[in-house]
C-alpha cells in the first residue's frame, strides 16, 4: 500500500451527506460510518481482546495519555506494540493524549505542553513530536497529532490561541511523522484535528490549515465536551465543510444514536466514546426502544431477556431479572454482560444505519432513532 | 432413576483408598474425585453459565444463605429454579445455609437457628424442614441437611451439643425431605452432614448417626474451618471409615491442591472451595510449578504466558506482562481471566488425579503435588 494513501478510503454510496465507506489498512479493512469501543487502559473496560474479536469490533481506540504513563510505552513497544500486548489483531487509533493533559490544567506553549501525573504527581512534557513518537512505539495504526484541547465554554480569546498553538502544533507533529515514516518505511496513519469551539469563522480557519497542512484523515475534536446537540451541529458542519471528500473523517467523544445519526447525516465516519461502556457498568442497558435502567427494582421478576427485538445479544442468553439481580448484590459479571450487550447494539445500529445509506433510506433510519433517541 | 438411587454412583477403579467414581443424575453425569466452584450469589464471581459450561466443569455450588435472603427463594423459584434463573444446565449442590449463619451467632435450639441478616439486619428463622423446603425451590439437584457447624478450635462441651443437634436436625431434614418427594416425585438428592470437630470419637459417633438416618451422600463438615492440615486428617479420616463404599463423599470447603490429594487419598470423591476463584481475584494464579502473584512488578515485562506448560489455560492468549498490568490499573478482565486460568487449571489438576487413580499412579501424583503445594 502506498503511504500517501494510508489509509486507503473509498466512499461507496452517499445518501445526502451521508456517506458509507470502505476504510483499508494492512491489517484490517472495515466499513463505515464505524464506531470505536474506547479502551483506555490497554483493554476495553470488562472486556478482553477476543471478547472484542466475537463482537466484530473492527477498530479500537487506546488512550495515549494512560498508556504512557502505565505500564509505559517503553514497555509496551518492548512487547511489540499495543497489538502484541492485548492480543487484539485489528485496528488501534489512539489519541495524542492532549485531551486528558487539557483537563489536568497543564502549561501550555507554543512547542507543547507540561503536566502533573495523575498517576504519581510527577512532572511530564509532551511535545507534539514526543506524541508522535509514543503512538509510533505503542504501534498505532492511526495515531492524532497532538491538539489544543480547549473546555467550553471558554474566552473568544482562549479559543483562538487553541487554534493557533493546534496549527504549529500539527506542523510539528505532520513533519515529524513524514519523517519517520520516510525513514522506517511503515504504512500507518496520521490524523490531524480541526479545533475552534463553537465559533464558525474560528471553526473555518482551523480546517482550512489542518487540511494546508495535509493528513492521511481528519478529525473534529474541541465538540462534545457538554455542549448541547444542538450547539455542536453547526460547528461540526463548518469543520467537516473544510475536509477533503476522499479522506475519512472522524468526530471525537461521540457515541449516543442521536447524535451519531447527526454527525452521519453532516458526512462523519467515525467515532468512538466510552458512553455505552460507561452506562454498562452503571446498569444501563441501551435496546431498541431506548435505554433501561436494569438496577431498578421493577425487573426484578421479569423472565424476558435485556431487549426481544435483539436476540443477538451477547446477553440474550439470561433474563432481566436475572441481570437485576447480579447488579444488586454487586457481581461483576453484570458490568462485562451489560458491556458486551451495548456494545453489540450499538454495532448492529452501526451496521443498520451503513445499509440505509446503500439503500437510500438514512433519513428514515435517522428520525425513527431521533424519535427514540433525540 | 429410582429415587432410592439418587444419585446413582459407581466406584470404578481404586487405587489404595482413592477413587475413580461416576455419578449420574438426570441433568449429568460427571467423573469423580470432583471439584465443584462456588456460585455464591447466583453466580461464580466474576464468570457466567456460558463461561463454566466452557470450562466443562460438571457441578457448581449455590450459597442457600445469600440466595434465600437476595434475591429471595420465591424469585428464584418464580423463576423455575436456579437453573433456569442463571442458565446453568449441569449439576448444582446448595449448601443449607447453616454454615454462613454459624458465623453470625445465632440462637440455636433442638428445632432450628434464629440469625439476623447480613444485608439489613431482619430477623430470620431456619428449621432443618425450612431449609428443605428452601432448597428444593431453589431447584438444587444435591442438597444438604442442615447441620450444626461450630468453629475451631471450640470446647468440647460445644462439639459434643453440636454432634446432638446435628443428629436431631438432619432426621427432622430427613424426614421431610424424604415425604417430600414422595409426594413430588422428584430424583434430586440429600446429602447429610458428619460434625465432631477435631475429635475422633466424636467423628465416629456422629458419622455412625448421619449414616443410620440414611442419606443420598454423605458429607463432612466442620473442618477446613481453619485448622492446620495435619490436624484435619484424623478426623477426616475418621469420618469417612464410618461411611458407605456405595454413596459418594463430599468434604465441605477444602480447594488447595495439596488438601484435594490428602483428602482423595483417604477416598473422598468431591470438594468445594472459594480458595481458587478468591485467589484469582486478589492475583494470583496457579501453576503447575505453584502459585505466582502476578502483580508482582518481576512480571512487568514478561512475554510468557500465566504457565508455559499449560497452553490450554484460557488466558493463554495474554501473557504475563499484560495480566500484571491489567492488574495494576484495576482493569476488572484481570480477575475474570485469573478466575478462568485458576477454574481450568484446577479442573486439569483433577482430570490427572482420576488419571492416576485409573493407572495405578496416584501415589506417585499426590507425591508431585505434595512437593509443589505441600
């Protein structure tokens, strides 16, 4: 495969925006709009490599941030990369670690930022070089440039250095990963990530330069940090209006079927968030009529499984009830079935929502989930 | 199957005193000497059914205490029974609840025990009749009488009243029990317990008496209780030289390698433990060069396997280096991978066991563990 076409992208059928993709790497090809399962520490929380491998995961993301610091990413690229370390044989994206970082309040230049551990205290700085080089050892096969994460809502003026330190960032970052890539020879991918907050003119300028500067795929990132769905549209639509048609784009910390069908509708193709993993292990089970809350005490007694209309669940196999019932006197196997279900479901409405564009009936797709979901 | 007969078992080869067995119910048949994990609250911690029937372990054991007081027998029973509530479609053993409520100090009479629950502190009454009753909704194939379980060491004058009792409860467990099934017509079994401490008059006396009133099988209990090993083979013994060649020997709470092979070696046919799931919990795992606590920081950057010389463990996938971290973080896959090694490597270790009694080799296999786990 060529390096100038890592990955390999072809969009098969669009419905509107709406776009279903073929995303090709050497060791794995996938359909899109995909969904990432986040696994922060080397494993998805409850979930093993091959409990992965039965969902048909095709793509998982691992947190830079915590991987650097535990076990190390000396240690894991002793190991042969994240791959050979968790077993897990498809895909890895990771992020650059620079979302984590931005909530540690660290200090940031233009050349990159310092940070206390949360681990140990410890002082670090990680430059968008030094991301580059982690993700290399880890042995991502799409690694983030580092970017400049900012909360919202923040200053106008706050926002806009975002931009500016995301832009020489990223040009440090794309640099050294050519570089490298020339050197060694290997076919992974870059993504480069277009900030700006809610503003569209800042929303504009920042995928004009990422997209300048040029990268193998290109993510929003700076959105769905607890703004509003509707806040998010708008400049999520001017980001993605700035991105090349024929790379994939990929929209950061999104996972809820609304607004996964939103960001679809504007033209993502992927996305990852710990949102149904996270509702798992709080009892939360997400089904074809909306999500339920299994700890409640009026499932105690039912004999049906989590969802009828979903007998492929991994967790069909027990009652409600007994799923109460596991939450109840605190077993862990609850969270695992309930991980293993959410993330069942949300790749079957993945899948669901990739043959609607084929066959021309997203927005159908997309009102009957904004009907349960929206 | 005549009910007379539950469950049928057959001594198929000896080996000293050690014994190969079948035993057969309507639901399964499994080989013995056999180890059965404990499912406390419906569940082996951190595993499911799908996940024991993997393992192909024959029987598991349900906690009568915490399921009568969470969910609640009524549930359960609701439900169809223990089988059908958790999925599981081989054997389950409860135990009669008496040995939990011995930990609570209750007030004990000649009829029964009066405890407060551990969830919330409500007062409760178990009769050896309840606790019949109690088991046979909760569907158990094997259950077992209710008994009087002092802890040790005890004086004396404790053992002796706790034998007494005994006796008196397991004839009125008996008895009911046996109208019972009469009446239902069901083949599930009843198992009745052998007390006296570490006194082997006492071990003869209640063995002779628990055999008179005449069970489906026979356990002793009172012992694993916290004594040294060397100190619980007299009485063990002394209790099984009281009972039938024909019916099968369960010693109550012992799951150590070196215990199993003792307690084997003397001719019991099956075991419970926590020992091996609990272990797996806190990081340990089994080997069949001993126990290794994997969250020691040795085995940061070690590339093998949990044990080399047993590739068809379930977490052979991983190596060391990755369960260490795993652990380190706190990822919940750990203790469920430790839990699904320490299971199949138990179930290994047994399945060699009735290998060398079927051989002729059991002497020199107990004198391998013994060297190992002695």
């Amino acid at each position: 495969m060529n390096a100038e076409e890592t990955p390999d992208f072809s969009v098969l059928a669009k419905d509107g925006l709406a776009r279903l993709g073929k995303l090709s790497m050497d060791r794995h090809a996938l359909d899109t709009p995909t969904f990432m399962p986040v696994g922060t520490r080397g494993a998805v929380r409850t979930l093993t490599a091959l409990d992965l491998e039965e969902l048909e995961a095709d793509i998982i993301l691992g947190n830079t941030y915590h991987l650097m610091l535990r076990p190390g990413v000396e240690v894991i690229q002793e190991k042969g990369g994240l791959h050979q370390f968790t077993g897990w044989n498809r895909l890895i994206l990771t992020d650059s670690g620079g979302y984590q970082i931005f909530s540690l309040e660290p200090d940031v230049d233009d050349k990159g930022a310092t940070f206390k551990s949360t681990y140990d205290g410890s002082l670090h700085r990680l430059t968008p070089q030094d991301a580059v080089d982690i993700q290399c050892g880890l042995g991502a096969d799409i690694q983030m440039a580092l970017d400049v994460c900012p909360p919202l809502p923040s200053e106008k003026s706050v926002i806009e250095t975002a931009v500016v330190r995301t832009k020489l960032w990223a040009e440090d970052a794309r640099k050294h990963f050519l570089f490298k890539r020339d050197k060694e020879g290997f076919s992974n991918a870059q993504f480069g990530i277009v900030q700006g907050g809610l503003d569209l003119t800042l929303r504009r300028i920042s995928g004009e330069q990422i997209v300048e500067i040029g990268f193998d795929g290109y993510a929003i990132g700076g959105l769905s940090v607890g703004e509003s769905r509707s806040e998010m549209i708008e400049p999520m639509d001017a980001s993605i209006r700035t991105l090349p048609a024929d790379r994939p784009r990929y929209f950061m910390g999104l996972g809820d079927p609304a607004g996964l069908v939103e960001a679809v509708n504007l033209g993502v193709d992927m996305f990852d968030c710990v949102w149904p993993t996270r509702l798992a292990r709080h009892g939360t089970a997400l089904t074809n009529t909306g999500r339920i809350n299994l700890g409640a005490a009026r499932y105690a007694r039912s004999d049906d499984p989590i969802d009828l209309s979903f007998p492929q669940s991994p967790a069909s196999h027990w009652s409600r009830g007994y799923l109460r019932h596991l939450l109840a006197v605190g077993e862990p196997a609850a969270a695992r079935l309930l991980t293993l279900h959410n993330l069942a479901w949300l790749f079957d409405m993945m899948r669901r929502m990739r043959e609607s564009i084929s066959t021309g009936t997203f927005q159908e797709f997309r009102k009957e989930i904004l009907d349960i979901w929206g």
